[in-house]
C-alpha cells in the first residue's frame, strides 16, 4: 500500500517533457500515446520506458437539478405547467459541471530497460516523439515504483486545459 508521501512525492516529481499538440476531444473518445521515462532504484544508468494509451472519453454535462423534487400538493394542472415552463427557463444559466472519464488499458503498456544516463534517455524519447509528427503523443517523467500515480497526474492536467475548450463547444452548440 502506498503512503500519502509516496503519492506527494510522485505528483511533486511528475513533469510532462512532451505536451500532445491536442487536447481532449468536446464531442469524441481521444487516445493519447504515452511514454513514461523512470529511473530505476538504486540502480545507476539503468532508466524504464513504458509505452502505452490511455483513452480519454468524450465529456459529459453534468447539471444538477434543484427543482426536480418540486412538490406541488394541493396544485392543479397549472402547477405542473409552471413546474415545466420554470425548469426550462429558470435552470438555463445554472450549474453545470463537465465529468471526464478516463480508461487505462494494462495489457497495451510496453516497457523496456534502457542503460544509459536518464537525461540521455528522456532527450531520446523526446527526439523520438518529435520526429513521429503524432499529436495525441506525450512523453512523462515520473517515478518508477509509482508510475501509474505519473501519469493520472497527465490526465488531470489533460482535463484541466481541455476544459476551456470543450466548455466553449459545448456553449456554441447551445447545451451549455
């Protein structure tokens, strides 16, 4: 199990050396291509590169409903009718949230050991991923015995700067 500072830690030392060009996708699934650099423990010049995706799915509105429970004992038809009419123009400029989901496939991660200094190693995947012209690629720098912790520190950051952009989608299409 893992302690609180073993997750601090991990998050402290997560860099992203390579951002995709692209962010998540308002109205689609997006694949993101990872590579995730990690020295090994204890061990001089030895670094891990893992390969793999994560799918990031399309965005979903969340709007909570304050006046679903409205109650109206004792009301006709007219109640009801006021009950519709106020839910569709009163709740226009409330609350909404956007909900991420993300899935992270094991089987499609690749790893592979690397004898060199770390520098070198990130300098290289880095080169690599530049040469591919792929936008959905990134390359993370992160620990090694806490790795997966790296990299849903991408996803958060992902969501972040996708947020502003699929929020203004949404509002261009009128469902915001």
């Amino acid at each position: 199990m893992y302690t609180d500072d073993d997750i601090q830690y991990a998050l402290e030392m997560t860099r992203v050396l390579h951002e995709p060009d692209r962010r998540i996708d308002t109205f689609g699934t997006t694949t993101f291509n990872f590579h995730l650099v990690s020295e090994l423990m204890d061990k001089a010049n030895e670094v891990r590169v893992r390969q793999g995706v994560v799918h990031a799915e399309r965005p979903r509105i969340l709007k909570p409903d304050p006046y679903e429970d409205f109650n109206f004992e004792g009301f006709g038809e007219q109640a009801q009718a006021f009950s519709e009419w106020f839910k569709r123009h009163v709740q226009r400029g409330g609350l909404a949230l956007l909900k991420y989901g993300f899935s992270f496939r094991r089987d499609s991660v690749t790893e592979e050991i690397i004898h060199d200094s770390f520098q070198t190693v990130c300098d290289r995947v880095v080169t690599r991923v530049n040469e591919s012209s792929n936008p959905l690629n990134a390359v993370i720098c992160g620990v090694d015995d806490t790795w997966e912790i790296s990299l849903l520190r991408f996803t958060v950051e992902m969501i972040e700067k996708s947020q502003g952009i699929n929020i203004f989608d949404f509002k261009r299409r009128g469902l915001l």
